[in-house]
C-alpha cells in the first residue's frame, strides 16, 4: 500500500524517488508534510507584509542580517541538544557556503527588493521558483517532471502574470522595476540553493541541517551589514517592530524552514516548491488587511490558478 501510493505520488510529476529519498514514508507522513507545506507557505506569505513594515523603521540589510543571525544563534542551540552528530568538517564547508548563497546573497536580494517594491508584488515574483527549479533540476538530472507537472507549473505561472497584471492595471504605487528585478534575482539564488542542497536533506539531521545554512548566511551578512546594525535606531525600535523581527527571524527562518527541508526530503525539491506559490495568495490577503494593497479581480483570478496548478502538480492522480 504505502509503495503503490508513494509510486502514484511521484508520478504526478513524472518524477521518480530520487536516490536517498526514503520510498517508506507512511500516508500519515506525506499528508503531514503537505499541511506542513501549507504552513509555511501561510508563514512566508504573512512574512512579505511583516519585512515590508519592518524595513520602513530599520535600514533593510541591518533588519535582515539581525534576524537572520538571530535564526542561526537559535538554530545552533537547538542543534547543539539533538543526539545525532555534526556531519564532517568538508561537508560542513560545502553546506555553510550553500547558505552564504540561499540564506545570504538571496536574503540581501529579498529585502532590499521588498524594500523598493510592494508586499504583493515582492510575493508574486518569488514564486517563479518552481519554474527555476524545475529547470535546473531537470538540466543537472536530478528532477525529472511529466506533462502534467509542467502544465501545472504553467498554470501557477499563469496565475502569477494575472496578479501581475491586475497590479500594474489599478496602476498603484509603491512597485518599482529595479524592486521587481532584485526580488527576481533572488529567486533564482534560492532556486539554485534548493536544487544543490537537497541531497545533503537525506543525509544530515535536519535541524543541523537548517542551523548549518544559517549561520553561513548569517556570517555573509554580517561581513556587509555590521557597519548598518552599529548604526541602527535600536533604543528607539517600538515593540511592533521588536515582534517583527521575531516573526521574521523564528517563525519565517527557523519553523518554517524546517517544514520546507521536511518537504524537501519526502516529496523532492520541485513539487515542494510548488507550495510557495500559495504565498502570493498569503501575501497579497495580508497586504491588503495590513497594508492596504487592495486586491483587483485579476489578482483573484491569478489566485485560483495558483491553487489549481498546485493542485494538479501535487494532488491529482495521473
């Protein structure tokens, strides 16, 4: 039973268990990665809106490499009491350099790009991640995707461009290109991140895992942001902004991330990314609660292909 139906899952996307990707995780296990998916996915929708606050009462890369070193100081404890041992020290290289890219070089992209544009757009452009990976997965051998699992891609792709659309059509301010391409560039570092490190998800515990890729990020921003962080109006910050950097740095950096890792592992790297394309959803909802994006219908057309091109990727049997 669980192997005809891990066989029915991978060939949603056409895509086989890849090597060291366990085959026996119980129908429990994948169903609770994929709300745990949607977790993260609500977590990091609701992140855009809280960096695009935070970033109007701090300088972004002093906020961005605080919460990320607060996540990579939390991390290490948490990985310091687990039982299983530290991977090799070239293994530890090789991972902590991965994360100067995926939780360094893109986390500078990401905020510095939510700060020139909107909470909505910035949500939207992230999601052409899949695509990337897809893509490079695909071109190293180490993903394959059907028919299906590209119509599905597609039709996310699709819904992205309504949002898109809809965004430049109500003709509202706040977005800027130079925002738009920083938040491009760095969905293409995260998708190269994703692809390169998903092998090391079958063979180091995940929480030293998580930990390791932070404090690589954590060191690379510190190396550009020390300078800013010295500077920052700290003794001033209200509490509101005090919450946001805890938000961003525990909940979106160190839980979230251990779901994405989660799904990494149990169903690949290409349809767990397919997850971040309900954070636009997410994000532009919570824009508009918070911040007052309003949404147009086309946006809340490019939602509902979002949705289906997840679901066609992920849920329907081929």
């Amino acid at each position: 039973m669980v192997a005809v139906y891990f066989s029915r899952m991978s060939s949603i996307a056409g895509d086989p268990v890849a090597p060291g990707r366990s085959a026996a995780v119980p129908w429990p296990g994948v169903w609770l990665t994929d709300l745990s998916l949607l977790a993260m996915a609500l977590i990091w929708g609701v992140n855009f809106t809280v960096v695009k606050f935070a970033t109007g009462l701090l300088d972004p890369l002093a906020f961005n490499a605080t919460r990320v070193s607060l996540a990579a100081a939390v991390l290490t404890v948490l990985a310091a009491a687990g039982v299983t041992r530290w991977p090799a020290r070239r293994t530890v290289l090789a991972v902590m350099a991965l994360g100067a890219l995926g939780n360094g070089l893109y986390q500078v992209f990401f905020v510095e790009g939510l700060a020139h544009t909107r909470a909505g757009d910035a949500a939207l452009l992230a999601s052409s991640s899949p695509a990337f990976i897809a893509l490079i997965g695909r071109a190293r051998g180490t993903d394959r995707i059907g028919r299906r699992g590209w119509l599905g891609i597609g039709l996310s792709v699709l819904g992205i461009g309504f949002v898109a659309h809809g965004t430049t059509a109500a003709q509202m301010g706040g977005a800027s290109l130079f925002g738009d391409l920083l938040i491009l560039c760095g969905s293409i570092c995260w998708a190269v991140y994703t692809v390169w490190l998903e092998p090391y998800t079958h063979t180091i515990d995940g929480v030293k895992l998580t930990a390791l890729t932070m404090i690589g990020g954590a060191v690379s921003l510190l190396l550009v942001a020390s300078s800013r962080i010295a500077v920052a109006p700290w003794s001033g910050l209200p509490f509101s902004g005090w919450s946001a950097l805890a938000f961003s740095g525990i909940f979106a950096l160190v839980i979230a991330y251990q779901f994405w890792y989660r799904g990494v592992r149990i169903i690949g790297p290409t349809r767990a990314s397919m997850y971040s394309n309900l954070q636009p959803v997410f994000a532009v909802s919570f824009a508009w609660l918070v911040l007052r994006e309003v949404p147009t219908g086309w946006q809340g057309a490019g939602a509902v292909a979002i949705i289906a091109g997840l679901f066609l990727t992920r849920m329907v049997p081929s």
